[in-house]
C-alpha cells in the first residue's frame, strides 16, 4: 500500500511524512481510517471465530450424550435376559421346610429369573447374580428407564442381620450405570437391588430364616430351629 500525495499524485512509501515529489506534507488521516476498519474487521472475526468454537463444544458435548444414553447405558448388554439353567426346585422345596440352605450365584440367578417373570416388579426386567469375592455378591440388573433397556451393576456385602425380612444387612458398592460409575445417583441402582431382594416369592421363602449371608461365594440361608 502506498500513501498519494493530494498535491502532485506522486504514490509515496507508507511512513512518509513529506511528499518525495513535491515536499508537500502528506495527508495520513485516510490511513489512520483505512487501520480503524481493519482493526475492527479482525476482532469481528475473532468474536466469530470463538462463537464457531463454542458452538463446535457444545454439539460435540450432546453427541457423547446420546452415544452415552443409547449404547453405554446399555452395556453390558452379552447377557441380556439369558436365563440359567441350574435346577432349583429342591432348593426351593428345601427353604418352604425351613431347611438351611447354601445357594450358588448361579442357582441364585435361576431362582430370581423365576420370581421376576412371576411377580412382575415395576422397572425390573431381569437380574444376574455373580460371585465378585467370597463375601461380595455383584447383580447385573436388566431395568427400564423412559421407555429404554439399561443395565445397573453393582455390588453387595450381606451380612446376618435377625429379625428382619429377609434377615440381611446389605452395604451396596461400586455401582454404576451400563460402565458409568453413579457418583451422584447411586441410590437408583441399589433402590432397584432393594426392589429384587424384597419381591414376594423370595420374601415368602425366608420369613422364617433366622440370618442370611453371602459367605465363600454362596447365598447362606439360616432357619431356626
């Protein structure tokens, strides 16, 4: 860009002050314009450029949403509804006698896909059981939420507590939604656990137990005698 002298036209190096052509003192107030709107030009396009930024956070923030709420939230999802095999007539036949009883997570499991399928607790589909240590009992609970298939998984120490039923303590841990631990909303997860241990068919079975314990991998069923 150069600077024309308004007396001769001779087209001048920009930081002249004096004409080169004629010595006339140059008229630099079309330049200091010409930097205004420059000026302003950028830092419109720099306001535009962080909106483009922000607005690119914000979408990218609601897909990890949606990838979270129809596939996360899901998982795991291998076992879904895959009923047991285990035989647990005569364990049940056993517990109406009031007989002490050991139970296996996978008899437990059976046992609990029949009691679900029979009683039909509300947002409940479906519940595993598996062993996580000798004294820790994890579920896999299969729910409903608006509408959708999710998963809850999470664990549980039960310990002898007489005079309630069932007759357990249960301290929940490590819950979580699909693979999302619930740092905030855990009491979802142990609230439905709650609804499974407290459904009327297993209720029925140990109002007369003495304890119940989740001890060396099994569901230990006390009764007095």
């Amino acid at each position: 860009m150069t600077l024309k002298c308004t007396k001769c036209g001779f087209e001048n190096q920009l930081g002249s002050i004096f004409c080169r052509g004629c010595g006339e003192k140059l008229d630099t107030s079309s330049l200091d314009n010409h930097e205004t709107i420059d000026m302003n030009t950028a830092r419109k396009k720099g306001h535009s450029t962080i909106a483009l930024i922000g607005l690119l956070c914000i979408l990218l923030i609601i897909a990890a949403c949606v990838v979270t709420i129809f596939f996360v939230l899901r998982s795991p999802n291998d076992t879904m509804f895959t009923q047991s095999n285990a035989d647990t007539t005569k364990i049940e036949r056993f517990m109406r006698k009031g007989k002490n009883v050991s139970i296996s997570t996978e008899e437990l499991s059976s046992m609990f896909q029949g009691f679900l399928a029979e009683d039909k607790i509300e947002g409940i589909r479906n519940v595993r059981f598996r062993k996580i240590e000798d004294d820790k009992l994890g579920f896999i609970i299969y729910a409903e939420w608006n509408g959708r298939d999710i998963v809850y998984t999470l664990s549980a120490k039960i310990t002898k507590n007489p005079g309630v039923n069932p007759p357990a303590k249960i301290e929940y841990s490590d819950q979580k939604i699909g693979y999302v631990p619930m740092l905030f909303f855990g009491g979802i997860a142990s609230s439905a656990a709650d609804k499974i241990l407290n459904n009327k068919s297993f209720k029925n079975l140990t109002k007369n137990a003495g304890s119940m314990e989740f001890k060396d991998g099994n569901l230990v069923i006390t009764y007095d005698k």
